[in-house]
C-alpha cells in the first residue's frame, strides 16, 4: 500500500514538474518579461556601473544609507535563531 | 545591459530541480537543500533584474538579496536542528518512516 | 509620543514593536537571573508584563493614527525615508491587527503561567512567544514588502520551534519538521513573487507598487505572480490544498502555542494576502479564483473534520474552515465583506483561542486528547467544560455569540457582490459543521467513565482565562457595535482609503 502510494506520489511530482516547466518556457519565450514596464520616475536610485572597480563599495553603502531597518529587524531575527537552537538542542529534563 | 532570457530559464530550472528535492528524496538533509535551492533560485532573479536598466546598476536587489541569505541561513539551521532532533527518536533520517500522524 | 526615541535622535520605532522586540531581547537575561537570584516565576512576570505592555501600547498607537487627518502614520528609521528606504505604514487596519494579536497574547500569557509550568527551557519558550507576537506586529505594521519578508520570517522562525516545543515525544517534532519543510518552501515562493514584483516595478514599496500596477490589465506574467503570492502567503494561512501541515502541527503543539497559532498566525498569513492581493490587483481579478478557494477551504475541512477522534485535531480542522470562511469576505472584495473579514479574524482568535485553551486544560487534567476517553469530563470540570461550550457555540454561528455577527456580515457582502452559491455553500458549510461540535458537547456531558471520575476542575489561572475569554465573547456577541465599528474602519482603510494610502508616501 505505501509502495503504490510513493510510485503514485512520484507520478504526480513528475506531471507536475512537467508542466510547470512547459508553462514557464511558453511565459518566457512567447511573452517578454515586463522588465520595468510599470515603473514611475525611479532613476535617481540607480548607480552608474561604468568604474568597475568601485561598484561593490557604493552598492554596499546602499545597505547601510538605506535599509537600515531592515537591518535592525534582522539582528532580531538572529536572537530569535539563536534561541530557537538552544530551545531545540538543550536536554528536556522534567522540571526546570 | 545583460540578456534577460537565459537567467529566467535559469531560475525556472532552479525553482523546478528544488521543488522536485523537496517532494521526491527522502533523506531529510536533502529536503532542506532543496528548500535552499528554491530560495537561491528568487535570489538569482533578484539579481539578473538589477542589471536591466541600460548602463546602470541598482543597488537595491543586491542589499535584498544580502539580507535573503542570512534569513534563509537561520531557517536552514533550525531545520537542521530539528533533523537531530527526528534523529535522537526515529534513529533514521528517512522522511518516509515518519508516517506515524496519519489522517 | 508614540515613537520612542533612544539612542539618538531618529532611532524610533513604532511602540508596540519596540516593547516587544526588546522584551524578547531582555527575556534570555531575565532567565539567566532566575538561575542566580532564584526568584520563583519571574519570567512569566515579565512575559505578562511586557503582554500589558503591548496593550497599552497598541491602544497609544490607536490614539495617535486616529488623530491624524487621512489616518495614515510613516514612520521611517534613522530618517531613511521610502522609496528607496523601508518604513512602516500604520493605517487603522494595521492597529486593529496589532489589536487582535495584543488581547489574545495577554490572554495566553496569564493561561501559560499554571500550563507550562513543569516543563524545562522555559527560557526560551517565553522568549520565542515574545518573538513570535513581535513577528506578527511586525508584519501588521509594514510598508514595504521587504520588512514584512523579514517580519515573517521572525513569525515562522518562532513558531516552528515552539510547535516542536515538547521534543521528549515523538509527535511534536515529526509535525514540526513537517511544519517547517512546507513553510520554508512557502518562503521562498514568496521571495520569488516579490522578486518579479521588483521586475515589473523597481521597487517593492506598497503604496508606490499600488499606484503603478494596479490600475494595469492583466498579463500573464502578473497570473504568474498572482499564483506565487497564493502559494507563499497560502501555506502560512493553511488555505487548501496547502493545508496539510495544519493538522499535525496545532494538535502536536502546547495548547497555549496551538490558541496562538490557530487564533494569530493563520489570520497574519491571511492579513497578508489581503493586503498583497488588494494593493496589487483590483478586485474583480482575483475574486473568482479565490471564491473557488474558499468553497474547497470551507468543504474539504468540515468533511474531514468530522472523521476525527482527537479533540484537538477536529478543532485545528475547524480552524481551516474558518480561513474558508474569511476567504469568502475576500473574494467579495467591498467595504462590507473586508469589515466581515477583520471582525471575524478578531472574533475567531478569541474563539478559537478559548477553545483551544478550554480543551488544553481538559487534556492537561485528564492526559488524553480522544474524544472517547474524554467522556464525562464535564461533570468533574464544570467551569473549563462551559466555557468549551460557549466557544463551541460562537464557532458554529449560533445567535447571541460573536461568531454569529461576523458570519452573518461575510456571508452578507457575497451575496451584495452577487454570489449567491458562495453565500448559500458558506451558509452551509457552517451548519454542518456545529455536526461535529455538538458531538463533542454531547460526550461532554454523558456520564463519568472510570478514567474521568478522580479529576478536578483546572488550576486557577486556566479556569480564569476561560472565563474570562467566554464573558467577552458573549458581550461582544450581543453588543457587537464596538468590534464592529473598529472592523469597519480598519476596511474603510484597506478599501476607500487607498488613495489616501499612497499620497502620504508619494507626496
């Protein structure tokens, strides 16, 4: 019973992987990708990509001039993975 | 200004290869690098987008895409913790012997 | 001032966020205090004060949103103002939610004092739970679609572990990998809609990606993107066939981590795709397909929920059910069917809440979850039994109980935007399934079995918090103008008040 329900399980993993394949190959080939189709007046934003050399240090100082938010909200984030692997790895004893 | 075409044929083969990870092996540690392909797979098209405007680089999908891989980091290692976990009980990392919760 | 100022000037987050974010960060400390200076039960004290907190916050926040003229605050970091920045964007939709995940946190807080109290790592339990609310306070708050990335990934980061809490048995940790496998998975679905977003766009600021692509037609890229966003925001609010990782996880889980989870975190993932779809799409797009969700959420749930032996197991059914229903009010997509999907989000958390804390102190005293075992209990537990029932009734729908209100105007708003068979099927779907309720109540009071007839009723904060819960849901069942006021203008704010939404940022 659960042989047939993994070959079942695999027959329809397959199918669906086929077809979402051919679904994204037609979406790609037959249909351009939007690239910025929609966008308002965002040009300031961008950084011009002609001195090679300098290009990791100004995209980097976008994280810290801009994101900073997102920053604090993922030091949060990693306290919270901190615990959550000492709540998982520390011995369960009865009784604290 | 790079071709648009062969990332997107890219990030679908990624998406696809780690859907397939995730729902075909059955070894545990497996899944869990097909849930970090996928997540590799949106990070690529961040990043092959950025290059789209002609003779620029937007900084913005590099700070996103810095900031996906440390979340995504974390839930792999809880992930891992918990197949130690699964471990210390099954004694196996077979996803198929943890049918035990049924209906 | 709702914005506290720290470090140095510009260092503000919202209130509510702050108390929580850094009382989860001093939890860790406070247990390591508890080690050395052996105060007994001084993290559950910290844990219910910073709850307390967070209520009183929310309710500052609620005053300060109210006072402004389009009742729209930005509150950006460090001055970094959108849209190239991350901000959040607090409109009365985000207060009612932060509201809804404020009232049940103090609730299960007080309830996990006497529950969790002979289990080790508490530690890290009360500051997994501070997490978690802060995660979905987060999300209510955000602006951008990048913070609430972020935001999410807290929520799910903490509720995975804390599903897997009781890791000596081996059900809670084969639901939580489970758990954890299908909503990773779901993360990066959601990564990768919001990464064509951003092609599409150049941005991923809300109100700038709703001046811009909305009022667009639709291609088949953006059905792509609608698809993604179902799968990534669907997962997390247990939407069939995504669904399947419900079952497992709310029973396998702590009853008071299971009201949380049944009562705020499926109701966060669907605030999510509320927000998502609403901002990006116009409503007559998306409101066949999720029609079609909603009848297969609401169906599939109460069939199968009345299969089921384990008491809470039928409850986290019926949780799947309830998200069927509060689809119904999305697929309306007016005033009157998001007023019907707030009201049932808040009066759902309560219910379920209660429920699910009714019947975890029903299986903390009795050590069994089959219904079968349980039979009688409710002549030894009489108090923990009554309120059961009291939840029981809200959740079918009966009259005089909240649940009744916020059906009555779902199921209203599908039948003004003219689907007729949605209202009919919700109609019922909902009778059916006070089926399998009913058959619970009926066990209840049947007489004693041996296994039942030596308990006694539930230690007091148990009894006190399920007491309390069904007064309030009685009162706001047959007063219900207050939470339905508050519902209406958190949709008023989602709905009428887009214009407004994206001119505060825009300029």
């Amino acid at each position: 019973m659960s042989d047939k329900m993994t070959r079942y399980g695999t027959a329809v993993t397959a199918f669906v992987i086929v077809l979402s394949l051919l679904l994204f190959s037609w979406l790609t080939v037959d249909v351009e990708f939007p690239v910025f189709a929609y966008r308002g007046d965002l040009d300031w934003q961008l950084t011009p990509a002609e001195p090679f050399n300098d290009l990791g240090a100004s995209v980097s100082r976008f994280l810290w001039d801009h994101r900073a938010l997102d920053l604090t909200a993922q030091a949060f984030v990693l306290v919270a993975a901190v615990t959550c692997c000492l709540a998982l790895l520390k011995p369960d004893t009865e009784g604290s | 200004m790079l071709p648009l075409m062969p990332y997107l044929v890219a990030v679908a083969l990624m998406l696809v290869t780690g859907l397939g990870c995730l729902m075909i092996k059955r070894d545990m540690v497996r899944i869990l690098i097909g849930i970090e392909i996928m997540f590799n797979a949106a990070n690529l098209l961040f990043i092959s987008l950025s290059t789209q405007a002609a003779g620029f680089i937007d900084p913005f999908p590099h700070s996103v895409v810095m900031m996906a891989l440390v979340l995504d980091g974390t839930v792999i290692a809880v992930g891992l913790a918990m197949v130690m976990n699964v471990y210390k009980h099954y004694k196996t990392i077979d996803v198929r012997k943890l049918r035990r919760l049924r209906w | 001032m709702v914005a506290s100022e720290f470090i140095s000037q510009g260092f503000q987050l919202p209130l509510p966020l702050t108390v929580l974010l850094f009382g989860g960060l001093i939890a860790p400390i406070i247990g390591l205090l508890k080690e050395r200076v052996k105060i007994p039960r001084i993290q559950e004290a910290w844990m219910v004060l910073v709850a307390v907190a967070d209520l009183a916050s929310v309710y500052l926040l609620y005053q300060e949103v109210k006072a402004l003229p389009g009742e729209v605050l930005v509150m950006v970091l460090w001055g970094q103002s959108p849209p190239l920045g991350g901000c959040f964007e607090i409109d009365m939709l985000s207060v009612f939610m932060c509201g809804s995940i404020a009232v049940l946190g103090l609730l299960v807080a007080v309830y996990s004092v006497s529950y969790m109290e002979r289990e080790s790592r508490l530690t890290e339990f009360y500051t997994l739970v501070t997490f978690m609310m802060a995660g979905m306070t987060g999300i209510a708050l955000a602006g951008d679609f990048f913070t609430l990335f972020i935001f999410w990934e807290l929520m799910g980061l903490s509720s995975y572990v804390l599903v897997a809490f009781l890791k000596r048995s081996w059900g809670p940790i084969e639901a939580g990998f489970k758990y954890l496998a299908m909503s990773a998975a779901a993360g990066a679905f959601l990564l990768m809609s919001m990464a064509v977003l951003y092609g599409m766009t150049g941005t991923l600021n809300f109100a700038l990606i709703a001046a811009s692509l909305r009022v667009e037609t639709v291609t088949p890229w953006m059905m792509l993107l609608f698809s993604c966003m179902i799968i990534g925001f669907g997962v997390k609010s247990a939407i069939v066939p995504l669904h399947t990782w419900l079952p497992d996880a709310h029973p396998e889980a702590p009853s008071p981590i299971s009201a949380l989870l049944s009562g705020l975190v499926i109701e966060t993932g669907l605030y999510g795709l509320t927000r998502a779809l609403y901002l990006t799409f116009d409503p007559g797009f998306f409101q066949l397909p999720v029609a079609v969700l909603a009848v297969l959420t609401m169906s599939l749930a109460n069939v199968l929920a009345l299969l089921q032996t384990d008491i809470k197991r039928m409850l986290a059914y019926s949780s799947i059910a309830q998200i069927g229903y509060m689809l119904v009010g999305l697929s309306a997509g007016t005033v009157v069917g998001m007023q019907g999907l707030f009201l049932h989000v808040f009066n759902h958390s309560l219910m379920k809440g209660l429920a699910f804390l009714a019947s975890g102190s029903l299986v903390h005293v009795a050590h069994t979850r089959d219904i079968d075992e349980l039979k009688g209990v409710g002549r030894v537990m009489p108090l923990t039994s009554l309120t059961l029932f009291v939840a029981f009734l809200g959740l079918g729908g009966v009259p005089s109980t909240s649940g009744f209100v916020s059906k009555f105007i779902l199921f209203n708003s599908a039948i003004g935007v003219g689907l007729w068979w949605l209202a009919v099927l919700g109609v019922l779907n909902s009778a059916f399934s006070m089926a399998y309720y009913l058959r619970v109540m009926k066990n209840l009071v049947a007489e004693p079995s041996d296994r039942v007839k030596g308990l006694k009723e539930a230690p007091l904060p148990m009894v006190a918090v399920s007491v309390a819960m069904a007064v309030l849901i009685i009162i706001f069942g047959v007063w219900p103008q207050a939470t339905a006021d508050f519902a209406k203008k958190a949709a008023e704010a989602l709905v009428a008040n887009l214009d407004t939404y994206i001119r505060v940022i825009l300029g």
